[in-house]
C-alpha cells in the first residue's frame, strides 16, 4: 500500500482534509501534529506544514525520515499572477481558478553572481519539476470538481465570489518567502517570471525536499487574490469557504483515480 503526504499550509485547510479521514490517529513530531488514517484504500498522512519555504521544507523532511511516505501532494492557496493580462480571458488567472504545478522555482532565491538568478545552489537547477503522472491525475481531478462548483461549495458561495467559470490552469509556480499584497510585486514577478501562474509560500521548497529523495510530489493551488493592492481583503473567509472545500473536494476525486492503478 502507498502511503501517501497531503500538505496544507493553514488550518481551514488541514481541517478539511481531516473530515475525508475517519479513522486518524495523531502523532506529534516537531511540534506538528501528523495524522494518519486512510482514504479510498490509500494510507495517508495529512499535516499543517505552517507558512514559508523552511517550515515546508522541515515538514516534508520528517514526512519522508519518519513516516516513509511515497509520494507528496500540497493543497492550498495562492496569488494569480495574471498571466495573458485583462483582455485574455482564456489564459488570464482568475480568484477561484485551480492552478496544477508543472515545475516550481523560488523566486526570492539569488546567488549570483557566484550562481545564476533562481538557482539552488550546487543543484544546477532553478526550476524543480513536479510528477508528470500524478501531476495530470491531479488536473483531471480538478476539472471534474469544477464541471459543477456548486456541488462543493453551493450556490451562495459561487454566486458570491462569481465562480461560474473557474478554469483548471497547469505550468509554473513561484514559491518566497514573502507575502505579496502590491501591484507592484506583481508587476516585478510578472515581468521576471512571464510564463509564472501563481505564487505562493512553501512549494519549491517541498519539491526540492521530493527531488532530493527521488519521490514523486504534486501540488495544487487554488487562486485566492491576485497578489496585488487587494490581496489581503476576505483573504480568511476565502480560504474557509472556497480553498479548503475545493482542496479536499479535489483530494477525494485525486484519491479515488489513483485506488484504480
């Protein structure tokens, strides 16, 4: 049996997860809770990482030296990064869209000029791939949850934060160790990372932690604000009532297709 890692970075997230779980027990390392149960025949170990790259890289360490987990996949929020501009509405990263990480890259990470910008150190890598085979499990999963938003989150909440027409996006993500909240971030980011969906706080350092041990990870990043001016209006509310309920919504479809293999 696989014995799979579900990360979440905040509370609202972590506690959906657990309500998919029925039978979890709790163990305290590192002063994290780590709990275990199962889902749709699969082992999992579900744990709140906290924020930052240090604190999800510290998680994922003990995940994999005393839990032995198999592969890793992180759930939660993120900033839109815009990509295709306003008149793009096809490309464009919208509130309440789902972002599926190909390849993540730290974009607070420079060296230079003893290293090139963005890259690890000693790794000869900027950006870190995510599992090819899980990564498009996971993006069907998500365009089954979105076929109809309502069923997760119901009418009122789709209607409030207009979800109609969330989209399932794929391709980079931009992980630092910094909130951003200003146009002007954004606009920095957008212009020194063009092909960057979303950034957020903790997955290039978990998918160094998965390439270091050769497991496959996965990450799935549901869209909150659009990492400007606004972004940290409802912010709270967001994540109760739309991130966590799609982030577990998603887990279950993920865990359902990955029992048949």
């Amino acid at each position: 049996m696989t014995r799979i890692a579900i990360i979440s970075a905040l509370h609202d997230e972590l506690s959906a997860v657990l309500q998919l779980l029925p039978d979890e027990q709790k163990t305290r390392i590192a002063g994290r809770d780590f709990w275990v149960g199962h889902l749709h025949g699969q082992e999992v170990v579900a744990v709140l990482c906290r924020i930052g790259k240090v604190a999800a890289a510290t998680t994922a360490t003990v995940l994999v030296e005393r839990f032995g987990v198999q592969q890793m996949l992180f759930t939660g929020v993120a900033g839109g990064l815009q990509v295709g501009g306003e008149g793009d509405p096809h490309t464009r990263v919208r509130v309440g869209d789902l972002v599926v990480a190909r390849e993540f890259i730290q974009h607070d990470l420079d060296a230079s000029p003893i290293f090139p910008r963005y890259e690890v150190p000693l790794t000869g890598m900027s950006r870190f791939p995510t599992d090819a085979r899980l990564s498009d499990a996971l993006a069907h999963a998500a365009s089954q949850v979105l076929i109809d938003p309502a069923a997760t989150l119901g009418n009122e909440v789709v209607a409030r934060y207009h979800l109609q027409a969330a989209r399932v996006h794929q391709g980079l993500i931009a992980s630092g160790d910094r909130f951003v909240s200003s146009h002007t971030e954004s606009q920095a980011l957008r212009l020194a990372l063009p092909d960057a969906l979303a950034v957020e706080m903790e997955g290039a350092a978990v998918a160094q932690v998965c390439h270091d041990y050769g497991l496959p990870f996965a990450a799935m990043r549901t869209i909150s604000d659009r990492a400007d001016d606004h972004a940290h209006v409802d912010f709270p509310r967001f994540t109760a009532e739309v991130a966590a309920r799609y982030g577990a919504a998603v887990l279950d479809e993920w865990l359902q297709a990955l029992s048949k293999y």
